[in-house]
C-alpha cells in the first residue's frame, strides 16, 4: 500500500496534524464505483480537477458513459464496465463505493427479477466485493449510504444516533433495507478486518446530470460531493448526514419549480407513493462540526441549474440556451 503523500519540500518546523507542512500531495489512485451516474460523475470530476488517477466502475445500469465522456483519452482516467456483484482486483489508495439503482422510479415500476433483486444484490454482495477488494489492498473505503435508513422518521430532525424506521415490507424496502446491511457490512469490516471505512447518509440530491426521470424530491445540490471528499479524506468513520436542513413543503416546492420553469405552469396535486416518509430534515451538526462542512446552494439558486441541463437534454442546446 503506497503513500498517499510525498515529501517535495520542507517549508515548516513542525506539521499540524497527520500530514506536515510542506509536504505535497500525490494523484491518489481512485476507484469511483457508480462513477457514471448522476453523483458519481460530479465527484470524478472534482478528483479528476485535484490530479487523482480516477478509475469509474459502472455496469450503465442507470447512469451514462456521456457522464464522464469528457474524461476520455486523458492519462489519469479509465472506464471500465463491471458488475459490482461480481468480484474485482485492482490496486488502489482509495474506494468511493457509488455503485447502487437510486431512483425511486426504478422500483416502482420494474417487476421483482429485474430491478428489486438486482438493487439488493449489489448493495449488498457489491459492497462485499468491494470491501473484500479495500481489506485485500489496504485501501480506505467509503459507503454512500441515504437517508432512506431512518425510514419514516419519528424523530425529527435526524440526527445519525437515530436508528430509524424502515418498514421491512414496502415497496422500497429492498432499496432501504439494502444500504442498512451495506453500512453493516462496512461496520463490520472495520471492526473485524480493521479496514479504514467512511459511511455518508446522503439526502436527496438534485442538480445536472440528474436521471430525468429520477421521481425523487429535491433539496439538496450536487455540490456536496465535497462533503463525501472531506469525510474520505478526513479522520472520522461516520456515518455523517450530508444533506441540505433548509425545510419546505412540497407546495412550496412546486411554487419555487413554477417560478422557475413557466410561471403558467399548472399544479396537479395527486396521491402520494406508499411508503414515502412524511417528512425529513437533516441534522447536520455533526458533519458541520467535523467536516467543516455544510450546503451553500440554497434552491432558488441550483434549480436552474439543473433545469437548464433538462432543457439541453431534452430540446439540444439552442432551445436551452434562448430559454
Ligand atoms: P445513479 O443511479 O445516477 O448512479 C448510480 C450508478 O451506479 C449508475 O451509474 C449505475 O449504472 C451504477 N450501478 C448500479 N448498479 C451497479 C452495479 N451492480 N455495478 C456497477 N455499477 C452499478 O444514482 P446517484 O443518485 O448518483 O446515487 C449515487 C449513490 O448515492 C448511490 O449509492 C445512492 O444510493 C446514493 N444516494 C443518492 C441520493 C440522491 O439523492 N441522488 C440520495 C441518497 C443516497
Ligand atoms: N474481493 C474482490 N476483490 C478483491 C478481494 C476480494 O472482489 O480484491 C471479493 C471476494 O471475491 C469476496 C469478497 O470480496 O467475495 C469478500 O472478500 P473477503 O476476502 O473479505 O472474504 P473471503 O473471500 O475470505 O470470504
């Protein structure tokens, strides 16, 4: 397992920290499972941007080679197309483990053999693999889980000592049941096996790149694939909320979307999907105090954001550009 860091220069007396002063960082070699979906893509280029050496494992069940087209040819990147279900051997410093079927719209409309048992299989045999994979080469690993775990929360805001609660026999049950046993499964590789493991419960996530027909609420922009950078990158194992506390309700929403798209726009109002938890909202203090982070993209500001990629990817770029 080589050194993520490498001694260019001394410039300080004595270094804060884990990695002194005056010491340079090195490309990391990265695999980015999911690489070519929606979050995925967005964190490729930013360690792609940093100088890593990314490698994207993605089989295109839901996301595009498109995504991450903008990287080919360049000599610290490479695609490779894989089932995260089956075993793999690489040599790597670090694994961002993405890969898993995320939109809602998937399960409500895809029968059992195809989409529900295929979710919980690479939640779980996947996360397996892949932290098979972090123990055999020493890499650190880290787990995208969701806010999905605290099911249809009683305690609200959420904050990540709240165990939850997930109904075991919903429709999309296998989604949230899946990533439980996949941040099981990370626990118990850091405890038993003493792998080097990060977990994130994202909240739901919108911005360019979005599956168009992703069916999940938005609330929190894309840019916080730099909360996942510094969980990877820091000292604490999680798991951390990384989402968005800013609460509104879907009406609310539906304006802010009206405002943004055509101000004629009609609102239907329809019955919810079973299961939908009745509301959510992220603690974040922890991740505040730990990871320095929190959002910066309030909604009024990232929604047209988003809103213009759907109208390039829908009309091409002339129609989105004189919109
Ligand atoms: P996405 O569907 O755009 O990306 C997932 C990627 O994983 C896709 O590129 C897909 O092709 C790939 N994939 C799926 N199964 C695979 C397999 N067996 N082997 C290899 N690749 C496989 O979804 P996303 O919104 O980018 O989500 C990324 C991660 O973040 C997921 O783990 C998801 O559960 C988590 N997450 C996302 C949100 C959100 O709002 N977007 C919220 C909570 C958690
Ligand atoms: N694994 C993998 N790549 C590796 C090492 C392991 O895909 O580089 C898979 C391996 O095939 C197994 C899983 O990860 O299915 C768990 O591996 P581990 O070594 O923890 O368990 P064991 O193989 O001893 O049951």
């Amino acid at each position: 397992h080589r050194s993520a860091f490498e001694e260019v220069r001394f410039v300080g007396s004595s270094g804060a920290g884990k990695v002194p002063l005056g010491l340079k960082r090195k490309g990391l070699r990265i695999v980015v499972t999911g690489g070519a979906g929606f979050v995925g893509s967005h964190l490729v280029d930013r360690l792609m941007a940093r100088g890593d050496n990314v490698i994207v494992v993605d089989n295109f069940f839901t996301g595009r080679k498109e995504n991450v087209a903008h990287h080919f040819g360049k000599p610290n990147f490479e695609l490779i197309r894989h089932d995260v279900v089956e075993p793999l051997l690489l040599e790597v410093d670090q694994i961002y483990h993405l890969a898993c079927p995320a939109s809602p719209v998937h399960y409500k409309f895809n029968p059992v053999k195809t989409i529900i048992s295929f979710s919980f299989l690479t939640n779980v045999v996947g996360t397996l693999n892949m932290l098979g994979l972090a123990k055999r080469v020493g890499a650190r690993f880290l787990l995208t889980s969701t806010s999905e775990v605290y099911g249809d929360p009683l305690q609200h805001p959420q904050a990540e000592t709240y165990w939850g609660n997930v109904n075991p026999i919903g429709v999309r049950s296998c989604y949230d049941e899946g990533k439980r046993t996949a941040e099981t499964l990370t626990m118990d590789y850091h405890r038993g096996a003493k792998v080097e493991v990060r977990i994130a419960r994202i909240f739901n996530t919108y911005g360019p790149r979005m599956c168009i027909d992703d069916g999940r609420v938005v609330s929190n922009f894309v840019a916080q694939v730099e909360g996942l950078m510094r969980l990877m990158d820091g000292e604490h194992v999680g798991p951390f909320n990384l989402g968005n506390p800013g609460e509104f309700t879907m009406l609310e929403l539906a304006k802010v979307v009206q405002e943004t798209i055509d101000p004629n726009a009609r609102i239907e109002f329809k019955d919810n999907t079973p299961d939908d938890p009745h509301k959510r909202k992220p603690d974040i203090t922890k991740a505040k105090d730990l990871l320095n982070w929190e959002p910066t993209v309030p909604l009024r500001k990232g929604l047209p954001l988003m809103v213009n990629d759907f109208r390039k990817r829908i009309f091409g770029d002339h129609i989105a550009t004189t919109t």
